[in-house]
C-alpha cells in the first residue's frame, strides 16, 4: 500500500503545533507528520507503517516525500518554522542529501527555520554518523530534536558529542503524569539533562490541563498534543492562502 501511495504521489503532511509554555501558549513551530492515502482514500498516518519500512529502500523514499513536502512548505511560507522526521539512515541516501542540500543552496532563511528530529532509537543506531551530520548542517542553522526520549536505550555519554538543540520526551512519560508519581521523577531527571546540554525540552501527547500545569511546574519548556491541537493536513497557514484566492 504505501509503496502504492509512493508510485501514484497519494501522499500529504499533516501538520501539528508545538507550543512555547508561556502564557497564551504561543506556538514555538509544527511538526510535519507524513501521511499516505489507501486505495479508498483513506488517510493512513506514519505509525500505522513506518516501523514495517523504515528499515528499507521504502523507508528511504518516504522520508525523500517528507523531506520535500516540508521544504516546500517552508518556502511558500516565510514565517513558518517546521520540523521533520527523519532516520539516521536516510543521511546517506542520496536522493535525501541532494534535495536538502539544494534547497538549502536556494534560500539560507529555510535552514533557519528548519528542524529535523530522529528519533532516539534511530539514533543509536549510529551515532558517530549523527554527530558528524547534525555539526554540518548546524552550521548552516539547521536545528535538531531528539524524538521520542525515552523510549530507547540512547548511552547517556553520548549527549556530550550529540548536540541536539531539542529533547523531545516520549509521551508514556507525559500521558497520566498528573497521577504518577514515577514519571514525575524521570521527567524532572530529563528536565535536568536537558538544562545541563541546553537543550529545549517537550513533552510529548499532551491530552488535559492537569498534566500540561504539571509538566509547567516541572519546567518543561513547550508541549505538543491533542490538548492544543491534533495533526491536521489543512494547517492555518493553507487556509489564510484559500481565503486570499477566494476573496
């Protein structure tokens, strides 16, 4: 199915926020989450098929469609800061390097307002590989999320050489946190190494106002979650556009 969706371009990005923890909860920037369309038309999102092809050449071509669709989102708006998803292994595929490099040759404005997340699992996979990458392109003002944390087994000493800009703290952490004294105490521990290596913390699934004043209290420094706004494929930005040709 998706190597269907692939070949017949029925793919498109959802787009869900990420908000400051601020009052009026200003939003920080969005994630842009692949989704690929089933012969009915149905709209199937990633994790319903990337651990099946992330491993694979398939895996490689999804984050080509991913990578493309955000940059181009990012050059019709000046204003949008956007982060991707990628796996390590995409850094040396050639279809993946070459697009990105391209577009950011074209415009230093969107390497600026440009975030790639790997997740933590992806990332040890090969982690020198990461290091090497992510000193690269932040020289070109590329920012760089660690997903998912701690839901892998990433070795603590390799924050000192992966300099992630943003630690994003897996949602088994956050979900309920409000009533689980156990994952109020890892998140504070998570909190902590993130101050230590400046990094900007979210938390991750974010559902009810309990959980988002607690994750508040323990400084967590943006959230993301259906509390604030689900993955939509018709984001703000596209609306204001269809109202202008409209009118």
């Amino acid at each position: 199915m998706v190597q269907d969706a692939i070949a017949h371009k029925q793919t498109l990005m959802a787009y869900q926020p990420v908000l400051r923890d601020l009052p009026g909860h200003k939003t920080a920037f969005h994630e842009g989450l692949i989704r690929v369309l089933d012969p009915t038309g149905r709209v199937i999102p990633a994790r319903e098929f990337m651990n099946v092809v992330e491993n694979t050449q398939l895996g490689r071509e999804i984050d080509v469609v991913s990578l493309r669709a955000g940059l181009m989102a990012l050059n019709d708006n000046p204003d949008l800061r956007l982060s991707i998803n990628m796996s390590a292994r995409s850094i040396g595929f050639k279809a993946w390097t070459t697009m990105l490099n391209r577009w950011l040759g074209r415009d230093a404005t969107i390497g600026e307002r440009l975030i790639l997340e790997i997740s933590e699992q992806s990332t040890m996979l090969m982690p020198e590989l990461v290091s090497s990458f992510m000193e690269q392109l932040q020289n070109k003002g590329v920012c760089f999320a660690l997903d998912n944390f701690g839901s892998g087994y990433t070795a603590i000493r390799y924050f000192k050489d992966l300099y992630f800009d943003i630690l994003k703290i897996d949602g088994q952490f956050t979900r309920g946190i409000a009533k689980d004294p156990d994952n109020r105490a890892l998140v504070c521990v998570m909190v902590s190494i993130a101050n230590n290596f400046d990094m900007v913390t979210v938390a991750e699934q974010v559902e009810n106002d309990e959980d988002s004043a607690v994750l508040t209290s323990l400084g967590i420094d943006c959230q993301q979650g259906f509390l604030f706004g689900g993955p939509t494929t018709r984001p703000s930005w596209t609306l204001n556009s269809e109202k202008v040709r409209s009118g």
